[in-house]
C-alpha cells in the first residue's frame, strides 16, 4: 500500500505507550510537550522544508529556503501561545551545492531566529546524492512573566466558541507569503495574555483542514461564515482567474495564521482591543463551534453546505 | 566554491553572537546546551542519516535506517555523560514508500528510543521526489541522582591527561556496527558517576578525526600508542585483503565508541574496575594529551609518526 501521508500520522497518533507524567502532550499537536522535571514542560517541535514540495530552490534562492524552515518552527511555537528558546537545524546539500549557498540557508535561519530570539545552538550538515532539504526542530517554554500562559492545545474547543482568525488567508503559496510571512509569535502570546484561549493551531495545510483538527482534537463540530472569512485580494486568481477567492482561502494551506477559540463572551472586547490597536493584528470572527461533529459553511444568504476536507496532503 | 562539510562546518563555529548566560555552549560540541532558566540547562542534539551516505535501503532496510537515525542521537547524548528525556524525528520519503516500509521506519526509532527511556515526542512527515532522509533531534538534561554529572564537553582535556576508548574501532561500516551498535548511554554515565571524565566525543569519523576535535578544543596535542590501539577483529581486511587494520581503526568512523581524557591518576582505578566487573565495557588506555598541538602515533619501536587526518569528511 502506497502511504498517504495523513492515514500515517493517524497511525502513529495511534502508538501510544506514553507516560503521561513525563508526556503530558505527545505527537499530534502543534508541538508535544515533555516534562524535564515536576516544574519543568519543555514544548518541542519540528517540521522540514522540502526542495519542490515547500519551496523551489531554483526559483526561490537558498536563504529563503532557510528563513521558511525556521519560520514554519516558530508558527508552530506561536500556535501553542508559547516562547522560542531555541532551535537546531539539519541540512541535507545536493552534491556541488555551494559554500556561498550553504552560507545564505544557514542566514535564512539565522536572521529570523535572531528576531525572536531563538538561538540556532546546533546543526548537522551532509552532502547527498539527493535534492535540498532542511530540517528544525525548535523548542519553547510556556510563555508570560513566570511562565503563566499554559501551553494552548487543539483539543480545549468548547460546544458554543467562537472561531476566530488572524490576519488573511488564500494565495500564500502563488504569491510569496509562504516565503516572508512573519510568524505570529507576538501576536499568540499577547492573546494568551489578555483572553481565554480555548484552542489554537496555525493554519499550514487551509482553514478547512486545520479547523478540522481542532474539532477532531477536541470532538466537536463548527460552523463558519462564508462572508466573515477574511480572504487575501487575489487569493486564486493569481493561478487560473476563474478559480474561486474562498476555494483558495478554505483550502490553500500555507497561511500561518492563528486559527483559535475562545469563550462567547471574549469576542466583543476582543473585537475592541483590536479596533483600539490594543492587538495589532487583524482578527476576523469567522463562525462557532458546535456540539455537533461536522464542518459547516454558511452562506450569506443562510444556506448551508458542508465542508469537505479540501487541504492539500501530500499524497504520492 | 564547492562546500566542503568541515569548511562550512568552521564557518558555522565562527558565527557567533550567544548570549552565554542562555546558551553556555553553542554549535560545535557534541550537542549544544542551552538554559530554560537559571537552574535548567536543555542539551540538545541533531543528526541526520541520508540514504546512500550513513545507510543504504535497498541494502540495509527502512527499521535498520530508522534505528540508526536514533542510535546516532542517542551516541550524541552517550558523549556528555547526559541523560535522554525524548527526541522528535522528520522523516523525508521518496514517493510510492509503502505504508508498511513508513511503520518499520518508526519502529526502528521508537524501539531504541524506548530502550532509552526516550520518547518519541513529536515528528514530521513529507513525500518528495528525493531519496529518504531521516533527522531525529534528541534533547537530555544532566545526568545522576540530582543532575550532578556536569555534561562532559570536548574543550576539557589537559596535558598530561590519559586518553581511553571503549570497546574496538574500525570495520563499523563494512561490518554491521554501524546499523546494530548500542550507543554508550549506561556506560557515559557510570563512568561520569565514578571518575573525573576531562573531555569527551563519541568516534563517528574515525578515532584520528575525532581524537583531532578534543584537542582543538582544548588546545592540547596528543600521542597514542600503536600497540594499544583496540582493533575490531576483521577490520579493514573485509573489503580489501590487503587493508592495513591499524589504518581501518584510525580512519573508518562509525565506531560510536567513547573517547575521553581522565588525569592519569584515575587510569588503575579504571583498568582495575573493568577487571572486576564493574565497568560492563571493554577500556583500553591508548595515549597521553600532550601539551604541543600535534597528532603523533608512536610505535612500537618507539618510532613517532604524524597523524593525519584521514577521517573522511562529506564533501563534493
């Protein structure tokens, strides 16, 4: 059977055998959690990018490739709310690759990680028959002045939420959004801060798919509104003009934006804050979780369909 | 330029910029450490195994690949005299891998992962048009009862240290050794606990090269003894009948054996220790740290030659 590559994480998600004492938060979230000692979580995540599957190097240059493997790790860190302490890298180089090159991937990481200052403390390097591909893996620590802010997971969502987004969504990938967006650490901890985060992911595989996540994490439904989903200007029609701006926003991935729940209650002073530059983000309210365990999208005009899990995965 | 891995390497080294309060040691150790706060030092290590360059799969096989993937993280971790708390892996897969040939990847990393007590956290999965590349990063923290085995660095060898190995060098590759070896993690620690451990790496390029990167840490040269060098049986005579084994010894990497520097007063109570059972390893006293920065390989007849760096080094 040829693999796909979401029934493997399923599979893995299933081989369980934690000590849930020592890991409070295994595969399967935005980032597993560890305990170091009884007072000590250490939140560890890692993702890869990929030469022709997260970005070209012929077209894209190397230290692009680089900032985009620190930024995906720095997203994650963001949808857990949580503070970058620091990261490791692995390079695997195409044979004849360029001291120069290997230079520009390692200022992609750095520049970026310095940003937040999360330190690169250590890194692999190996020459290979094959094509570029880096890997991070980053660790944090729970964020606020004595480390406050608990970790937000994507299995808190309550029946009766609100969903909200930031910032825009669609287009990353035809335009260079996958390439220079700024990860929303900042932004995660001062919303853990001032609201009740009930759940949280950044969106990397669309809207559909990773709202489909948080209800899968969390056993619960949501409903969203087709009119209150903020889409990117362009959004689709950058690839083919007939394709539909709200295709592209529910299922083009790329955005790393912070998909997240929160009580009812939160949305109005959420709202405010923004509207005051008291959060200087955009944030959309984009629909309502539900008790009941399906996708819905809403039309303006009240008719509703559900939503089929359109995001990409790299299947073979 | 052509990048060549120590060159890059060196480069890497020399870009500094760490605040050391956070990051008390930066890349270029066997892993880096780095502070979750005054009293929590993190290390943390990342190594990568690439299809065609540390295992081959249509040879070896996808469990055998993952193993080493973990087995090399967890040499890292033996190297410190630390102690594993978990590790996360991504995994790059060729197109058309089979579900079946993905599950043995993760058994091989999760079955020597648990043997250590340490969990597989987190992971990251991606099909590409390139061959199989798997990248674990391995986090530990200070070994013995209360944290009290200060991680052991390379930089810690002094003139007139005494240089010890575990068990035999040379063959690892041509042998299976280099798929099957348990990595030093018990016998790290045991040492850590009963003797004043100055230095130390584990052989992954060869004793000469990694015997070369105690002493430029320290500043210090070494001489080792011809005679004493412990020699797997068999080396270098199975891929040529007239390999000098000596040669395979120094050079062929792989071994993932401990190398390290005690004062000389500690090496009777070490030797006496193995007789009596104590140290469940082999130990052999193969050389002195000498205060002038060479490499020198005495013979027999006491005749001294250099020692060159015939360590293979990944390059283009």
């Amino acid at each position: 059977m040829i693999m796909k590559e979401s029934d493997f994480l399923t599979w893995i998600y299933s081989q369980n055998g934690f000590d849930p004492e020592k890991v409070p938060v295994g595969p399967g979230d935005d980032m597993g959690i560890v305990n170091l000692d009884a007072d000590t979580p250490l939140l560890v995540g890692v993702d890869q990018v990929l030469d022709g599957v997260h970005f070209n190097l012929a077209l894209h240059g190397a230290e692009a490739a680089g900032r985009k493997a620190m930024a995906r790790n720095l997203s994650d860190v963001a949808a857990m709310a949580a503070l970058p302490v620091g990261a490791v890298a692995s390079v695997a180089l195409p044979k004849g690759f360029s001291q120069n090159d290997a230079q520009q991937i390692y200022a992609g990481l750095r520049k970026l990680g310095d940003e937040f200052a999360c330190p690169l403390v250590g890194g692999d390097v190996s020459t290979w028959a094959g094509p570029l591909g880096i890997s991070v893996t980053i660790f944090a620590k729970p964020a606020g002045a004595t480390g406050g802010i608990k970790p937000v997971l994507r299995s808190g969502a309550r029946s009766g939420n609100a969903i909200l987004v930031t910032g825009q969504l669609g287009g990353s990938w035809y335009g260079k959004h996958h390439l220079e967006f700024v990860p929303r650490v900042r932004e995660a901890i001062l919303l853990g801060l001032k609201y009740r985060l009930r759940a949280m992911i950044d969106i990397s595989d669309g809207l559909t798919k990773d709202l489909g996540r948080i209800c899968k994490a969390s056993n619960v439904g949501a409903e969203i509104w087709e009119d209150a989903i903020p889409i990117r200007p362009g959004a689709g029609k950058d690839r083919d003009p007939k394709a539909s701006p709200l295709d592209a926003a529910l299922n083009d991935g790329e955005d790393y934006e912070l998909l997240f729940t929160v009580p009812k209650g939160q949305v109005e002073k959420i709202m405010q804050d923004v509207a005051d530059g008291k959060i200087p983000v955009a944030i959309s309210h984009i629909g309502t979780i539900t008790k009941q365990q399906t996708l819905t999208l809403v039309s303006p005009d009240g008719s509703q369909c559900p939503l089929t899990d359109g995001g990409w995965d790299h299947e073979t």
